[in-house]
C-alpha cells in the first residue's frame, strides 16, 4: 500500500518502474510472441519512453533508463533479425549511422 501511494506521489519514479518491468517482460516472455504482440509492444514501449521525457531525473536515473532502454533495443533488434524482417534491420542500421554521425559532429 505503501508504495502504491509513493508511486502517486512521485509520476517519474512510476515511469521508470513501467519501463523495468516492460524490460522485464520483453527478456522473458517475447520468446513465444506472435507479431501482433511485438506490434503491441512497439507502442507501449513509445509511449513508456514518451512518458518518460516529461520529467527530469539524476544522472544516475539517467544512466538507468538508458541501460533499460538498451535491453529493450536489443530484443527488438534480436526479434527483427530473427524474423528477417529486411525494413526493421534496415532502420537499425541506419540508427546505427545516425549515431556515428552524431558522435562525429560533437567531436568524439
């Protein structure tokens, strides 16, 4: 009970408990996950990340929410070069250029 009042307290913390457990779910239940699912889980994923952006979080929550985002790229990405699906790998390797690109441009 506790918690689910702290939780209302505090919308940010409640953002970032959505995503842990949505990483949760995608490492250890998306074996099975037939493509609407993964369809399903591509826009609670947005609007989990959409949520996320409102609020302003440490540095250390910072660096959380990227790890957890990284798991959760990463089982798109295993999912999309499983099911050989030409568009989604495509778009990766293009996210992956569009990094470079960036990293370049600041100079690192």
């Amino acid at each position: 009970m506790l918690s689910l009042l702290l939780a209302a307290c505090n919308p940010s913390q409640t953002a970032m408990d959505d995503l842990q457990k949505f990483t949760e779910r995608i490492e250890t239940k998306s074996d099975n996950w037939s493509e609407a699912d993964w369809d399903d889980a591509v826009v609670h994923y947005s609007e989990i990340c959409q949520t996320i952006e409102r609020y302003d979080y440490s540095e250390e929550q910072i660096h959380e929410i990227g790890r957890l985002k990284g798991r959760c790229v990463a089982r798109f990405s295993k999912h999309a070069f499983d099911s050989g699906t030409q568009d989604i790998h495509d778009a990766f390797i293009e996210l992956g250029g569009a990094l470079e690109g960036l990293f370049e441009g600041l100079g690192k």
